[in-house]
C-alpha cells in the first residue's frame, strides 16, 4: 500500500520530467505529449488514480478547446494574411522603402530591419516566415556593406521574432482562450511592451553604429538615392498600402469595431487585394499561399490537440495540487512565485517553443496565479492579466536561446554559407539581454501593460 500511494502522488512529477526528458530526443512534440497523455493515463488507472472511462473525456475537449472555439478563428485569417505579404512581395517593398527613408542614419541597414520587423509583427504572428524572409533580403545586403555578421544576424532574429508578442499575435489569441481573458484588452496591453522592445533595438543598434562604425558602415554616398520628385510615389506603392491595412486592422480591433476573427478576415482580404493591384496574385502563388497556410494551422493545431489531453491527464492525477503543494512547502511568497515561474518560462525557452510552453504551463500555474497578491503594485483584479502579458514577453526569448532556438535554425537554413552558427549565437546574446531588461521594465511598471487596456475602456 505505501509504494501504491507514493506512485499515486508521484505520478504528475513522473509525467512531467518524462516530457522534459523526451523533449531532447528531437520527436515531435505533439507525439510526445498525446503520448505521455495516454501512457500515464494507463498507468493512473493501473494505480486507481484515472478511471478508464476519462479516456473519453479526450474528445469533447479537443472539440471545445480547438475545432468549436470561436476564439481560434481568428488564428488562420492572420497566418494567410502573413503568408500573403510574405510570398507576394509587398514585405520587401517595405524594406526597401525604409532602407531608403533612413540611409543617412548610422546602421541604416539595422535599424531598417528592426523597422522592418516591427510593422511584419503587425501583419503575422509567423516568426519562421518572418525570419527566414528578412534573412534572404536583408542578410546579403549587410554582409555586402561590411556589417558585423553577429550584429547582423542578431538584428534580423531579434526583430523577426517581434511577432509573437505584437498584436494581433496568433500567441496572445492562445493565452487569451487559455486563461479566459479578452483577447481585444490582451492585444491592447501588449502593444506597449512590443513597441518598448522595439525601441530597446532601435536604441542599442543606434547607439552601437555611433560608437563602433565598423561593426555597422554607413552607406556609400548615393546608394539607395532616390529623387525627391520619386520618393512619393514610391512611398505610396510600397510603405502607404501595408502600413493602412495593418492600420485598419489593429485599430478595428483596438477600438472596438471588430472582433479579431473579423479583422483577421479583413485583413486577409486586404492583403491579398494589395497583392492583386500588385500584379503578384497568380494561380500558382495562390495555390502556394494556401498550401502553405494550411500546413502551419495543422501543425498548431495538432499540438492544442495533445496538450488539452496532456493538461487533462496531468490535473486528473494531481498536478494541479502537487504544484500548489511544492510552492507553499519552498515559502515563496507572491513575488517569489511569480520569480520562480519566470525562470521556468525563460528556461524552457531553451528546448520548447512558445506555443507548447503556454499549453502547457497555464493550466498548470493559472490556478496558483490567479491567488497572488502583489499590494499596490498592481490591483488584485489586474494580477492574471498582468502576468500574462509576462509571460508573453517572456516568451520572446524562446526563439533565440539555443540549442533549440527556432529563429536560430531558420536563418542557418537561409543564411549564406560563410555565416557560422557561432556568429548567429553570438549575435543573439545582446538581444537575450535587451529582452529580459524589457521583462524587467514591464514587471517594474505595471501600467505599460494596463494603462493603455483602462483609457480605451474609459
């Protein structure tokens, strides 16, 4: 009886460093997860802990949680509208328009890719997309103009991976419907510590090109020179249409217009018109849109499929009160909760990806969250909104924290051949840094978070 009751409350603690283990094996992580899910499920029913017949309960959460969940509409009218401006061109328009507005700068080039990377956030939450396209452009031209390869390619990883974090972000969609929060008021508190990062960049990569000119030359006079007479109706083809329709979108979803589903339509339909006046919309690069749509929703939503069931089978053997039990035990209070679980995020920033990390610890740490108080630093009512939007910043780290930085992966595939990985990583470290100093700055000012959510409401 004592070793029946010591697996019974060890099950969840097995389950859990099973999936940290299995993750390094490189197998796809919605197998393991379904995987996990039915093994331990067999097993809790081995040891009286699962009923058989919760098997079934499989199903109707999937249904409920990803095929009738309106919410998650949204998720592929934004992933066709980034796929659109990715395959028909209008992104490099853009950047070419930035490229030429900022020439004079010191690290042009750089802070033309943040730019860059910044408005592509607004348009995709697609960070593959995102960097492996700012990689095949601006990559070349940096190298070509001297550029170091490590600021180089840390500027692209970085700001490619804004995504995840600027709304309308497919990321924030998930936590939305995760911890039940609006996801309208989720992407307005975003916004804020999306663009503090971005300025972070912009600042670092100003300040770094002034002071250290070799790592960012200045561009040769009269490269990129456009005359004044051109610059508007260049402006108005290339910079006018996509920044208007990212416009349109967030402020329909901002102000209350739309929901995201409906401006995630919109702006579909709005990108693929800019496309069609473009003259890039054939068949063929249609067919190629949706196909490869369609791959990135089935590859979401197969791991929303076995991480309802990981997540079921986890708080069904106890997790949820072994979780709850460890952090009283270690005396934690509010704050060192609240620390404990950013290290967590940060490091398993380093094997998973931000999808699979909000899958999986939300419902495991929503609950204890949702009981901390934290005074008059932030309002009792504000504590789980708030800590989202933590949790999302935090996550932005995810894609560049080797060994399993997926920002990292795809620019090795895209890069020319004289880019070394260690350069890449190399490049990723200052960045590492300006991110977590953001974190920082939004767990130390509550208000860039919910200020902007309380003056549209009010």
């Amino acid at each position: 009886m004592d070793i029946q009751y010591y697996i019974q409350e060890t099950l969840p603690l097995f389950m859990f460093f099973g999936m940290a283990v299995l993750l390094f094996t490189g197998y796809p992580i919605a197998f393991i997860l379904g995987g996990l899910s039915i093994t331990f499920g067999l097993l809790g029913w081995m040891v009286g802990t699962f009923a058989p017949i919760e098997f079934f309960n499989f199903v109707p959460r999937i249904w409920g949680q990803a095929a009738e969940n309106l919410v998650l509409v949204a998720v592929p009218t934004f992933v066709f509208m980034g796929v659109v401006m990715e395959r028909s061109g209008i992104a490099n328009d853009l950047l070419y328009c930035c490229q030429i507005l900022l020439r004079k700068v010191p690290g042009a080039l750089a802070l033309s890719v943040t730019i860059m990377g910044t408005i592509l956030a607004a348009m995709t939450g697609i960070i593959g997309a995102s960097v492996t396209m700012m990689t095949a452009m601006a990559l070349p031209a940096m190298l070509r103009q001297r550029y170091s390869p490590a600021l180089a390619t840390g500027t692209i990883a970085a700001s490619g991976t804004l995504g995840i974090l600027i709304p309308p972000s497919i990321m924030l969609i998930f936590m939305a419907d995760l911890m039940s929060l609006s996801v309208g008021s989720l992407f307005m508190a975003a916004l804020l510590p999306g663009l503090t990062l971005a300025a972070l960049y912009l600042s670092y990569i100003f300040i770094l090109a002034s002071v250290r000119p070799k790592m960012a030359p200045p561009l040769p006079e009269g490269m990129l020179y456009v005359p004044a007479r051109e610059l508007p109706h260049l402006l108005l083809k290339g910079f006018v249409p996509p920044v208007l329709l990212i416009g349109m979108v967030k402020g329909s979803i901002l102000f209350g217009w739309a929901t995201p589903s409906e401006a995630g339509a919109v702006g579909a339909f709005g990108a693929l018109c800019i496309a069609a006046a473009s003259r890039r919309l054939g068949w063929e690069n249609l067919t190629g849109m949706c196909r490869s749509t369609a791959l990135t929703i089935s590859f979401i939503f197969m791991i929303i499929a076995s991480a309802t069931c990981f997540a079921y089978v986890f708080r069904s053997l106890g997790g949820e009160e072994i979780v709850e039990w460890i952090f009283e035990a270690a005396g934690f209070g509010s704050w060192g909760v609240l620390i404990t679980i950013m290290v967590m995020v940060f490091l398993l920033g380093f094997i998973l990806d931000f999808i699979e990390i909000a899958l999986i610890m939300f419902p495991i740490f929503a609950p204890l969250v949702d009981g901390l108080e934290f005074g008059d630093h932030v309002p009792k009512e504000s504590v789980l909104f708030w800590f989202t939007i933590l949790v999302a910043v935090n996550l932005q780290t995810s894609f560049l924290t080797p060994p399993f930085g997926y920002a990292l992966f795809y620019m090795k595939g895209v890069a020319p051949k004289e880019v070394k990985i260690s350069s890449i990583y190399a490049g990723i470290v200052p960045f590492v840094g300006l991110q977590l100093i953001g974190l920082a700055l939004v767990v130390a000012f509550p208000a860039l978070v919910l200020w902007l959510p309380g003056a549209v409401y009010d």
